[in-house]
C-alpha cells in the first residue's frame, strides 16, 4: 500500500509540476527588461511595500513561489515581485559562466532600477537565498531587510563547492541532478526513489541544463566572506526546516552574523520548507516588523 501511495504522488507532483510549468512557458504574464544585455522575466503582484523574490536552482517564479502559494499569500499585504534568474524560466539563458556569479546578484538591483523602487525586502529560497544574503552583505542601502532561506554560511565552503561543480559536469554530461538532490536530504528521511526519479526527471526536461552548468562554474563567486558576514547591517531571518541539510549551514551562519533571526521548522526538509503552514506567517511577521 505504502508503494501505491508513493507512486500516486510521484503522478500528481509530474502533472502539477508539468501544468506550473507550461504555464509559466505559454501564459502570457509578466514583463521583461534587460539586465546587462541579459533579457530577464518578473511578474508582480499587490501593492504596498516591494518584496522581491528570488528562486533557487532549477526552479523557477512560479514552481518556487506560486506553487506553494507563498507568492499569492504576500501579495495580500505588499507589492510582490517575483524574477526569473538568469539561465532560468522565461528569463535568457546564457551559455557563458561570465554571465552568471556576481551578475545573479546585480540583477536583482538592476530590477529595482528598472522599477523604481529605492528600497525593498527581499526574499530567497536556497540558491535564490545565497544570493540574497550576499545582496546584503555588498548593497544593504538597497534593502528594508533580507530573509536568505533555505541557505547558510561557512568559513570553509571547499566541500559544498567541491559538490557543485561536480553536479556541473553531470549536468554537461547528462547525468542529471540526482547527486544534488541526494545531498540535500537529511539522513533521518532519505528519498524514496521513485522521489529523487520525479526530481531529476522534472529538471531535466524543463531546464536548460547546459546554462545551468554555466552557472555552478561560476557559484564561487556568490560566496560571502567572514568579514561580510560579521558586517551586517540590516535585519536579516533565515528559515530553514529542520531535517534540511543546509540547517548546519544556516546554524554556522547564525553564529557569526549580526542583525540575523534563525528560525528552524521542525519536520521539514529542503524540498517542504516552502510548504510548510508555518514559513508564510513567519515570514510575513518578519516583513511587518520591517517596513517602514
């Protein structure tokens, strides 16, 4: 029975991921702007005090943020605008490593100029949070506050980036990301396989694995340093569930960082964090206590 129910979710999670994502293809939402030459896709919502999204690896504005509603939820109370990342989405896709690092970074300020807004909260998940923290850390005058989720610091980040570029060649040579998905699990809740089938299957076809690899040669250089870490200035939460493996990350971050609130939901992993009745509330109390 167990093997039955597994194999049902497997189906519903395909065809929602597969409906999400043609949605985001096909329908016709959003705006573009160009970002150093680079044409990139946002989609807003609400009104009120800005809240920029950004998505991690292989995902996208809506499988990370509309899926789980989180960007329905904020839109309720602020203007929510969510980026698809550059090798990403609707977004273009760069075969170029150049093109990606610190350029992740300056996009989402680049956005900000396109739309006006002087000051914004901003909001990561995973990839999309190691870029937010390091937003923080090099353009504070730019933020209200930074909730980098679902991602950490370290001193010595050689084992993590030993990682990435290694999934770079697998995605280069068609191995997929499995390695990553299975890294990412906590010990105490391994993925079934049919689980890391569905995730590898998913980001296989619907992802441009040749920019993706682009953009993990060039990861490094989203790392923050201790200095940059131990200098912030504005108020920072990161949310992170509690079989996650990036809670180590995000505790060590904790331990150095100023102005930083940690909040660790219990029974969630990498991949439920999002999902989690707790994070939308958690985050929206964050966001209040910020704006101005």
């Amino acid at each position: 029975m167990f093997v039955g129910v597994a194999i049902l979710l497997v189906v519903l999670l395909v065809l929602t991921g597969a409906a999400t994502y043609l949605c985001t293809l096909f329908c016709k939402t959003g705006a573009f702007f160009e970002a150093n030459g680079v044409r990139l896709h946002y989609v807003e919502a609400g009104q009120g005090t800005p809240v920029i999204l950004v998505h991690g690896l292989a995902f996208n504005h809506a499988t990370e943020w509309k899926l789980p509603r989180v960007f329905q939820k904020l839109s309720k109370r602020y203007r929510v605008i969510a980026l698809d990342n550059r090798g990403h989405g609707k977004s273009d896709k760069p075969y170029d490593p150049s093109q990606y690092g610190l350029e992740l970074v300056e996009d989402v300020v680049r956005l900000m100029d396109h739309l006006g807004i002087a000051k914004a909260h901003v909001v990561g998940y995973s990839l999309g949070g190691f870029i937010t923290l390091k937003l923080a850390l090099t353009h504070p005058e730019r933020l209200l506050s930074a909730a980098p989720c679902g991602a950490g610091w370290t001193a010595n980040p050689a084992e993590e980036l030993k990682l990435l570029y290694s999934l770079s060649d697998d995605l280069e040579q068609g191995r997929g990301i499995t390695a990553l998905l299975k890294w990412l699990q906590a010990p105490e809740k391994p993925l079934l396989a049919p689980i890391l089938w569905f995730g590898n299957f998913v980001t296989c076809s619907f992802n441009d694995m040749k920019a993706l690899s682009c953009l993990l040669r060039n990861v490094a250089a989203l790392v923050a340093t201790e200095n940059e870490v131990r200098g912030n200035v504005i108020p920072c939460l990161t949310i992170v569930g509690g079989y996650d493996h990036m809670k180590v990350l995000a505790e060590q971050m904790a331990g150095v960082m100023p102005n930083l609130d940690l909040l660790v939901i219990p029974g969630c992993d990498h991949h439920t964090t999002l999902m989690s009745r707790k994070t939308v509330p958690a985050l929206t109390a964050f966001l209040d206590r910020h704006t101005p």
